[in-house]
C-alpha cells in the first residue's frame, strides 16, 4: 500500500449518516497509519452510526460535530478546521450530503466548512442503489464533477437493506488506495500502461496442471503505482488471489496463450508494456480432455511439451513497440542472466530481482539492466519498490510515446 503520498498530509475527513460509517473506523486507521493527520468531524446522523468517541480514539484529536463547539476559540469551526488542510475527504457521503454541496447549502458544521474551503473536496458516496440512481442524485453528481470536486465509487455489490447494485461506499482500503492516489505526483499522466502479473495455469488435464510461485505481488504494486501516477492501466493477471488496485482494469487469464492473446489485442494501445508475470516457458502438447487416471498395470503417465509464446519479446518486436520492461527472476548469476536476457528479448530495460527468489514476500531489491549499464535500486517493500520503479520508466520515456 502506498503510504509517501499521504505523510505529513492534513486531512479533514467528514462523515455523514450512513451505515458505511463503520468503514471509516479501519480508514481512519490506515490514513493515520500511512502518517496522515486525520481530523474527523461529523453530522448530528453520523453520530448515530457511530460515536465520536470511537472516532477520536482511532484519529488521535479531537471530533467536532457542532458550528457551536466552545473548543474553537474564536468560535469559528467551520473556517478553523479546514484552513491547515491538504483536502476535505467525505465518507461516507450521503445522498442529502451531495445534494446539500451541490446546491452549495451550509446548514450544519461540515457543509458549512465545504462552502469555506480553500482546498480539494472529495467525496465517497454510500447509499441504497435506488437512491444513487435517482435522477436528482445524478444530476448532483454531475454538478459536484463539474465543480471539480472528486467522486470516488461508489462500488457494486450486495447492499445493507438486502438489494444489490451501484451504490455501496468502496471498501476501506480501495478508499485509502483513492486518497494516495490523489495525493501521487501524475508523472504517467495521458499514458496507457499495459502489465502482466502473477503465474501462468496450464493445464495437464480437467483437474491438475503446471504453475509456479509467482503470487502476482509485485505486478500488482506496479499496476498500483502506476494508475497513482495517473496512467491507465489494464492488468492482465494469471490466477492470484489479490484485490484489483482501485482503478485499474483488470483481466484474468490462466494459461501463457491466453496471456499473450490478451496482451496482443490491446497492445496497440499502450505506450509502456511492463512483463512482470513469470509464464510458463512449455505446455502439454495435448492435454488430457478427461481426469488422467491410474491403469492397472500403474504405468506412469507421460507428457510432451511444447514451448509457449514469448510475449516479452513478441511485443519488442512489434513494428512500433510500446516501452517494453521485462522482469527476471534468477536463482544465481543474476548480474550475468540480466543483461544476456534482456539484449536477447530486445527490450530497453530489464528489472532483475536480487537475492534469493522472493516469491510471496513483501520485500525486495532489484537491479535495473539497460543499455547504458546496471543500477541497483535500494531493498524496499514492493509498493515503495514500485513507486521507484514508476519514477525511473517515467523518466526513461521517448516524449513520442505521447503520440503513439
Ligand atoms: N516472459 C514472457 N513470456 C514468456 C516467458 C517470459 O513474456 N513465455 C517475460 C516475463 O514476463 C519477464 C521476462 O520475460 O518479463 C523474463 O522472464 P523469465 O522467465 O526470467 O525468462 P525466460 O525467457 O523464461 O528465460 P529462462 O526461463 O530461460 O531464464
């Protein structure tokens, strides 16, 4: 998770009445976690949901729920409260709370403070579907965008009265993911990145099959780092068991085939091609339509394999490639492997991994191989890692790429 962006940041975060109150305990943490300053303030109907005790007790300070509260000294809360702040964050954000700010309304202490404010407005809607697509809630929406204030979700999926559909507030962490993201410097701004994450699945027969260690990790804190960075992103994933970065597109693919069959259809569009997914190198010729089963005579069951697509290479190829990195993973003789693997699959630069193998793990350190020489990135965890690694394709990119 990304965590620089929000250091030393001074957040006000408004809740309003909704049962998605119980969220912003855990976003609260992690906000304050990440070395955000979080100043909560809450309407009289948040406070049903949940108390301010709870709330100050997670954020460290003090909670206002009154423009009458005799703390502020000069009694003027609403203008108070937000003059130190990086941004007003609202969530969850109610229906009543959008229509009040989009009729600029300043009726009780946080919309009040909205009105006042000299700094970005976000907001994280949370309501019953129907509700969110009533027309007057959308045509609040519309005016909040056109305003400038941000939008964040809302998500879809089962809702608390029992319906499903559009308007359930992001998960806690796709929130905190939201803010960073906010907060990131948009070095990719305008650029497509296209990236491949995890193992390959392929298969021996209906039930087994050939994978590897590869637990998507490190792709996906790239995918992270990069939509932060204001890219847009599409994530081609083999099968990993890890939540899509907020804002990212993601397809999920099994086999090297289908990994390269869905890079190639949408690799025309992208200006940087990140291959950080260990593929498998060989499949089974034929694999078995029906279970392998044991025969009588217990013979044991042989295989013939046949070499995958390369699509590292397959897309530095192209007649008009996109950026191209490659990853390597080595289990010896890195500094040799790195840079022979990346002049023979033709693509500038190529990350290798130092150190033992570090599938799974939350840490790394890698060398990055190009033309000019090799430099070594210091060991971080993966997001940090990431975020580096963004800094450096960003800084590495033909200005014509804009232009693809
Ligand atoms: N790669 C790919 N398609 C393949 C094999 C690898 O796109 N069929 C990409 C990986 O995503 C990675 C880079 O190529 O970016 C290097 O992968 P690696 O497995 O280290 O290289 P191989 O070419 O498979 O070489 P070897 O296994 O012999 O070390």
């Amino acid at each position: 998770m990304a965590t620089a962006e929000l250091a030393g940041k001074h957040l006000v975060l408004g809740m309003t009445g909704g049962i998605a109150c119980y969220k912003i305990a855990e976003l609260t943490r992690l906000l304050t976690k990440a070395g955000a300053t979080v100043q909560v303030v809450m309407t009289e109907a948040a406070t049903q949901f949940i108390t301010p005790v709870t709330m100050q007790a997670l954020s460290g300070r003090p909670v206002y729920t009154s423009q009458w509260d005799a703390r502020v000294p000069n009694n003027m809360a609403h203008i108070d409260l937000s003059r130190e702040a990086d941004a007003i964050v609202i969530a969850p954000a109610s229906t009543d709370f959008l229509a009040k700010l989009a009729h600029g309304m300043a009726d009780d202490l946080l919309s009040t403070l909205c009105v006042a404010r000299d700094c970005p407005l976000l907001v994280v809607p949370a309501m019953n579907r129907q509700m969110w697509q009533n027309p007057a809630t959308q045509r609040n929406v519309t005016q909040l965008r056109a305003d400038g204030i941000d939008v964040l979700g809302p998500d879809s999926g089962p809702q608390a009265c029992g319906e499903v559909g559009d308007g359930r507030m992001l998960e806690a962490a796709a929130t905190y993911e939201a803010i960073a993201s906010f907060f990131s410097p948009k070095i990719l701004s305008g650029r497509r990145v296209l990236l491949t994450a995890g193992p390959t699945f392929e298969p021996l027969d209906p039930v087994r099959g050939i994978t590897n260690r590869s637990s998507g990790k490190m792709g996906f804190a790239l995918a992270r780092a990069a939509q932060q960075a204001g890219a847009e992103v599409h994530l081609v994933a083999g099968p990993v068991a890890l939540e899509t970065p907020w804002g990212v597109f993601r397809e999920d693919v099994q086999t090297a085939q289908h990994m390269h069959d869905a890079v190639m259809r949408s690799v025309a569009d992208a200006d940087i091609f990140i291959g950080v997914a260990a593929v498998a190198d060989w499949r089974v010729d034929h694999a078995s339509e029906h279970k392998i089963k044991k025969t009588a005579e217990r013979a044991l069951p042989t295989f013939t394999f046949v070499e995958n697509p390369d699509i590292l290479a397959a897309v530095a190829k192209l007649p008009h490639p996109p950026f191209a990195v490659g990853f390597a993973a080595e289990s010896g003789d890195l500094e040799v492997h790195g840079e022979e693997k990346r002049v023979r699959k033709n693509v500038p630069l190529l990350i290798g991994n130092l150190g033992p193998l570090t599938f799974g793990l939350d840490d790394n350190e890698v060398i990055m191989f190009e033309a000019g020489g090799a430099t070594k990135l210091p060991r971080a965890d993966k997001q940090t890692l990431a975020r580096a690694l963004i800094v450096e394709i960003a800084k590495r990119l033909p200005d014509t790429s804009l232009i693809r």
